[in-house]
C-alpha cells in the first residue's frame, strides 16, 4: 500500500527517534487512526551510492516475507525521500532481542 507523507509526516521528529542503522532512521509513530507504526527513513548524511538500491531490496524483501518474526510491512512512500512503513512492535528490533535494551 501506498502512502502520502503527510499520513506519517509527524512522526519524523527526533524524539521518536527509536532506531538508526547503516543508512536508514526508524521512528515511532501514530497514525490518525490510532494505528501505531514504525516508519523506517533513508537517512540523508549517508554517502554511499549504493543506499537507495539496498533500502529498495529490502523493500522488494520484506514485501515477499510473511513469518511471524518479521516486521508486517504496511506500505511505503518515495515522496520527499525514501521511506517503508511497518506494524510497530512493543519487544524492539532483532538487535535488543539478542543483546538486551541499553546495550
């Protein structure tokens, strides 16, 4: 599904800010139907070329992938950048569940 980025615009502040990868932001965030979502941001100060192909495979991925250990993606947004836009889940990310919160 398609999203427009005012839909999630709000939530790209950094105070729900709650993950930074190799080339890409994660923010918390709700939208107006109360749906709580994680939106996933190509980050703009990363230099290498090969970002936008790598964030697009993942893309073209995680579309394919249904297991229950595994992000539900809901849509994406190419307006204004490059972003993925997933079911937030309460347990964190692969990272805290192997190495623990605050690690």
């Amino acid at each position: 599904m398609r999203f427009l980025i005012y839909s999630f615009l709000v939530c790209l502040k950094i105070d729900n800010l709650v993950g930074r990868g190799g080339y890409s932001e994660v923010y918390k965030g709700d939208l107006s139907n109360g749906e709580t979502i994680a939106v996933k941001r190509l980050a703009k100060d990363n230099k290498d070329p090969n970002k936008e192909k790598e964030f697009l495979m993942e893309l073209g991925i995680i579309g394919h992938v249904c297991h229950p250990n595994t992000a539900s993606l809901l849509g994406y947004c190419f307006e204004n950048g490059l972003y993925l836009i997933f079911n937030y889940s309460q347990n964190g990310n692969l990272s805290t569940a192997l190495h623990g919160y605050g690690k």
